[in-house]
C-alpha cells in the first residue's frame, strides 16, 4: 500500500488507496468514495456528531421501551439479532463499488447505532451506566451531578476547590442533563452511550481523509466494537483515544514537505492536531501527554526525514528543488508549535482555575498516580490471545511489519504501538518516585491501532487475492463477506465478557443493583438490610434539617452515593486517588480521627470552627451499640486500591443544642443548627 497525492484537493490533502501494493492518483472529483480534504472536516465533523447524538438518544428511547423482562435472555436475543442486521448492512456498505452521496450521512446513523444498541439493551430497566454507582462511577457520577448544579468550575467533591480532574466531558454532560430535565445521576447514562455512539462516526469522519470510505467504514466499525469491548467503562477518555489515532495518521501524511513527489500542504494538520490536543487536555490528561509525545515524535521524524530529501537534492533555488539546509527542521518544529498554540486555550479553559490556585495554595503530587492494578504491571499482548480478537490483532501486527517501509499508514501505526509499550515501560520506572503512568489507560489506543492494522492488511490481501484469480473474483467477495461478518458478530456478542475482563467482574448486574434517590433498584427486589434502601428517607431528612440547598451543605460520610445523587459537598472523598491535590487528603483524615476523640460537644464545636477547611455542617453515620460509625480510607501504594480504618464518633459529643440529631432505619442524621 503506497500513499497517492490527490490534485486539486484544498491544502493538497492526502489520500491512501488500499490496493495491491501500487500507488495510484485518483482525482478528488472522480468518486465519492474517494478520500475528502481536509476542509470538509470543519462541517463534517460536528454535524456528524450531533447525527450521532441525536441518534443515539432516539435509539435509548425506543429501546427502554420495549416489554423486555429483566433478568431474562430476552435483551441479548434481541440485541444479537439487530447486530447481525445492522452489521450486514454495515459491511454491505464497505463492498460498494461506488460510494453514493446518500451513504454517508447513512453510515453516520449505523455506526450511532453500532455504539448505542449494546449497551441499551444490556442496561435496558436500569437508570444506572457500567457498575452503578461503585468503583469509579461513583466519582464520575458525582462529579456530573456537581456541574449540573452549577455551570460554574468547581471540584466534584470539595466545597471550595476549583476542579483538579479535567471537567470538559462532564460539564458539557452536566448542560446536557439541564437540556433533557434529568437529575445529573439519571443523565450520566444516557450522556455516556451517547459519548459511545460518536466515537466510531469521528473515526469513520477523521479515517476517510487517509483511506477511501468504504475502507474507513470497515476501520469505523472495528472502532466502535473495540470501544465497547474495553473502554465503554470510561467513555469520555474512549473518544479521544478513537480519534487520536486517525489524526496521527493525518498528521504524518500531510507534513509540509519540499522534496519532488509531494506537494506542500497547508495548516490544516496541524490545525486539527491543535484542536485534539486541546480537547484531550480538556478531558482525559493523561491523554494529552500521551498524545503531544506522539505529535512530538513525529515532528522529529518529519525534520530527518525531509533533511535528508533536501540534502540529497541539486543545491539550486528553485520550486522543484529548494536550498537544502535547515528549513525542513524549522517547518516541522513550527508546525508542531502551531498545535500547540490551537490547543493551549482549549487547555486553559479548563485548567485556568486550578493552576491560579495553585500558584498561592500548597498542593500534594499526582494522587490519581498512586494506583497499579494487575492490568498496569503485565505489557499487554492481544496478538496472543486464542480469539477472534487475537487473530485480526495477530493480522494486524504481521501487516505492520510486511508494510513498515512502503505504508506511512503502517509507519503511524507501529509507532502509536510502540509508544504504548514505552508508556508501560515508563510507568514501571516511575515507581521508583513513588508514582505510575496508569499505564492500563493506553491500552484501548494499542488495540485500535491493532485491529485497524489487521483490518488493512485484511483488506489488501482480500484485493490482491481478488485480482490474481479472477475467475473466483465472486467468490472470494462471498467468502471475504461471510467471514467478516462472523468475525464481526464474534466480537460483539462477546461484550459484555470482554468488558468485564478488561475492568471488573459485575459491571453489568451492579447497573441493576443500585439504589436510586427514592431506595429503588431494577432487580432485585429492595432489601432494608442494604444501607442505600435508605436513600428516599436519608435525603428527606437531611433537606428538613438542613433547610438549605444541597450545594450549600458540606456533609461527612462514607454513604457516598448520597453525594452522588444530590450536589452536596463533601468533606472528605472516598478514596485519596480521587482526591484534589490542593484539599490535603491525609491532613483531613487526622483531623477527622480528632474530632472524634473529643472530650464533648463545646470541644468538638471549638475544632469545627477552627478548621482550616470548610467544616462539615452535616453528618450521616452509622450507628451501632458502641457508637456513630464512618470509614475513612488510607494510602497504601503500591498496594492495590486503598485500606479502610472505622472510626467511632461518641453520641454524647453531638448532644449541644446547636445539632439536631434524627434517626433512619441504621443511620443517624446530624446536622449543624
């Protein structure tokens, strides 16, 4: 496969043709299916994404309707069903000769389809997204019900800290929730398979500039069912993670070069490179940093590359033939700093509040670093899995390596791979400073570029082995069709057990088992020995008592799923890696094992006034003989996750008039006065 320039394209845009290994010019106006520039993405794109929305949502709808008995085979069925026919639609589309100007904007449906009818179905008689409000979801949840309250930057848990975890997806979530009247808990499903479905339509979008359409919807496609094998627990760093790739490609293909077989191009790559690199800033960090090394690498190889093209051409100024010396360094290093430039106040958007803050505040490390689950200390080897999954990765990894020298599609793939294991490798030596990489997050990065290699070279094989023996042309078309569509289907039947491989066991039953504001769950049946029957009752009290709006009340409790449904601010997070660095995790920790050693009520009321941190004005316990019970959590990286500590609060301390005290079911509600 070999890269062939388009004539006649705005900023001299790039396509590749996937053939049997010869380049071949086609013009932009011969074909629809042939790449577009550049220029069509300013419309392309965000129109695509609203379709994408606007479908999804549509889609949920319908399907939370239908009389699907929970707990029954009945949503698989069905699902299952409507997967073969939209995926032989799908593919019925990559087999075209010609691409009709109606398909597109058809794609972009099948492919909102494609990410949304898994995940409303298997979550169909559930208000809750992947797990409930357990693990991570519960800070992510809480985050979103904090930004619907108030469009203003805040932390999703400190009352008075601007946001330290980039808040760009959850506060366009949190408008979203405004727009449809749903309490943020409610929206944040929706909101997250919404997020699903546009993923695959921006690489559909972002992958018909480098290859033709019809190839680009076969690539789109293995997107979204890679999406929603590994990353549908963290949406919002699965869309940039779909699009970083493709963009990559983009901006290798159409690096401003001065050699005779390439024409120069505009701003236009490194203008959208700009706009991604802000986003992921703006919503996924670690991303960010992942994918301005990446930017930066290739600006590096472009600088030899073209260096050594113009070295080796006659040293005569003219339009052919450029004076070699350090123009090409410059032209790539300005090129690079012109992304920077478009994604900086994208950046600073979001991260303005907190860096001002932390100029004049003192401030922890990284706390999301401290976590190194199994999945983060093994390099991950997909292409060695016994499964469909494993063999299009296994296909993908000889095809990287048979085209490294010819393919410059090949060449941003392995290197996106490669900068994966550098990140796993990186992160294994940040231990010795007492931190990771969260390695584990590139992940679905190494499988998409895998998959769209195997996918490639696939493609290339099924073309050369089509034009060598023409007399069987049809029925190696039958063949090629059947075999990607069971491999299709394979792989999305096997969601729900892929995802909970990749994350946790019970993502899927936890959905149901959560309680809702009113003590309600899907199935099972309620049960008042579970602490979170009592949500209904536990929010009533604390709105007489408190008689003030929730943003307004800093409460203390391991009954974190009440911050979860209702904005309240919270003293302490549930977990130090969920922790603003600028709140002081462990210094509130202490402070909370001294309140309750307090010899009374004035001594305790004295240290609440004193605090140094907006004080608690409510606090729900549980109450057991000995006394008012909550669970703080400790710091113990590298071991996994964090360990808990009970701690006792004594009832004779909460005895002043100036709290009000009220008992639900095994809790007690206390409040300031």
């Amino acid at each position: 496969m070999n890269g062939a320039h388009l004539p006649g394209q705005p900023g001299g845009s790039v396509a590749v043709l996937i053939d049997t290994g010869v380049a071949e010019e086609k013009p932009a106006a011969r074909g629809a299916d042939a790449a577009p520039g550049l220029g069509r993405l300013v419309w392309q794109v965000p129109t695509s994404a609203v379709v994408a929305g606007f479908v999804s949502l549509a889609l949920q709808w319908c399907v939370a309707r239908l009389p699907i008995p929970t707990g029954s085979n009945v949503a698989d069925a069905v699902l299952n069903l409507t997967s073969v026919v939209l995926l032989a639609a799908l593919l019925g589309l990559v087999a075209v000769r010609r691409w009709a100007g109606w398909a597109t904007s058809l794609v972009w449906a099948g492919l909102s389809a494609l990410g949304t009818l898994p995940l409303a179905f298997l979550l169909h008689g559930s208000k809750f997204y992947l797990f409930g409000l357990s693990g991570d979801q519960f800070f992510r949840t809480q985050y979103l019900t904090r930004l619907a309250d108030s469009p203003a930057l805040s932390d999703g848990n400190y009352a008075e800290f601007p946001p330290y975890y980039p808040a760009g997806w959850f506060w366009v979530g949190a408008r979203f929730a405004n727009l449809i009247g749903f309490p943020a808990w409610a929206a944040y499903k929706p909101w997250a398979i919404i997020t699903m479905a546009v993923a695959p339509v921006l690489a559909f979008v972002l992958w018909s500039v480098v290859v033709r359409r019809p190839v680009a919807l076969l690539l789109a496609v293995l997107c979204g069912l890679v999406g929603l094998r590994v990353a549908a627990y963290e949406p919002y760093s699965w869309v940039v993670a779909a699009v970083l790739v493709p963009i990559s490609v983009i901006v290798w293909q159409q690096r401003a070069t001065s050699g005779e077989n390439r024409p120069r191009t505009g701003w236009g790559a490194p203008i959208l490179a700009g706009l991604c690199l802000g986003v992921c800033a703006a919503v996924y960090t670690l991303l960010a940093f992942f994918f301005g090394a990446v930017l930066l690498t290739l600006a590096a190889a472009a600088a030899i590359a073209d260096y050594r093209t113009t070295r080796q051409q006659p040293a005569g100024p003219s339009p052919a033939h450029p004076v070699p010396g350090w123009k090409p360094i410059w032209t790539a290093t300005s090129r690079f700093l012109v992304s920077c430039a478009v994604a900086t106040p994208l950046a600073l958007l979001v991260w303005t509040p907190y860096l001002m803050r932390a100029l004049v505040t003192p401030h922890e490390g990284n706390p999301a670093g401290h976590f190194l689950p199994e999945a983060g200390a093994f390099l991950p080897t997909p292409m060695m899995e016994l499964s469909v999954s494993g063999l299009v990765c296994l296909m993908g990894a000889v095809w990287l390596l048979w085209s490294w020298r010819r393919s410059e599609v090949a060449q941003v793939l392995g290197l996106l791979i490669l900068g994966c294991y550098l990140w796993y490798l990186s992160s294994t030596l940040a231990l010795s400073v007492g931190t990771t990489l969260l390695a584990f997050r590139a992940e679905p990065v190494l499988l998409t570029c895998l998959v769209c290699a195997g996918a490639l070279g696939a493609w290339e094989f099924a073309r050369w082995a089509a034009s060598a023996w023409q007399q069987h042309r049809a029925a190696f078309l039958r063949t090629g069709f059947a075999l990607t569509l069971l491999a299709l289907l394979a792989l999305s039947q096997t969601i729900p057990k892929a995802l909970e491989d990749a994350v946790t066991p019970g993502l899927f039953t936890q959905a149901y088992a959560t309680y809702d504001d009113t003590g309600h769950r899907a199935a099972p049946e309620p049960n008042h020995e579970d602490g979170p029957a009592w949500n209904g009752e536990l929010l009533a009290t604390l709105d007489q008592l408190t008689r003030t709006p929730p943003r307004d009340t800093v409460m203390l409790t391991s009954e974190t799923q009440l911050l979860a449904l209702r904005p309240y601010r919270g003293f302490q997070t549930v977990v130090k890696a969920y922790a603003n660095p600028l709140a002081d995790y462990d210094e509130r920790r202490v402070l909370i094992d001294s309140w309750a050693r307090s010899a009374g009520p004035h001594e305790l009321l004295t240290a609440l006034d004193r605090s140094r941190f907006a004080p608690p004005t409510a606090f729900v316990f549980t109450r057991q003989a000995d006394g008012l019970h909550i669970t703080l959590s400790r710091d113990v990286f590298p071991q996994n996750n964090s360990a808990s500590d009970d701690v006792v609060f004594p009832a004779e301390i909460f005895t002043s008039p100036q709290f009000s005290r009220r008992d639900v079911g095994p809790y007690t509600v206390i409040t300031r006065r």
